[in-house]
C-alpha cells in the first residue's frame, strides 16, 4: 500500500508537508524529510518495523555529517 492510498484510505487531507516549499524530503527516499516550516523532520506514515522516533532521526542525520566529513582510508 502507497503512503497516497493509506492517506486516502484514513480520511487524510492532501495538504500536508510534503505540499509545501519549505518541505525538503530526503534524498535517499525513506518517506520522511525535513520541514523548514515546523522546524524538525517530518514522517507522516511509518510502516510497521521501519518506524523512527524523532530524536533519531536528529541522530540519524547527524551520523551521516560526521561520515562523510571524515576522510576515507584511501586517503591517508
């Protein structure tokens, strides 16, 4: 089942973050991104077993910074 049809399905009205212009999803389309407007990433349908709270999903991001500001092995 699409995110669209639970949305449809629970009554949900079509406007949501992911309207908006202030709304950034992830890159890597996980179903979540960042809403400038509320300040805090946004995920409105969390499938079962793949569910994050907020807090990790800060540290999720965060992880992925500091990864990639590190050089690789190759490198050195």
């Amino acid at each position: 089942m699409t995110l669209d049809e639970v949305l449809r399905q629970r009554g949900v009205p079509a406007r949501d973050c992911r309207d908006c212009a202030k709304f950034d999803a992830d890159p890597e389309g996980r179903g979540f991104g960042w809403c400038q407007a509320h300040d805090m990433y946004v995920k409105l349908y969390h499938p079962d077993g793949n569910w994050h709270s907020q807090c990790q999903f800060k540290a999720i991001r965060l992880v992925r910074e500091l990864g990639r500001a590190r050089p690789s092995p190759e490198a050195v």
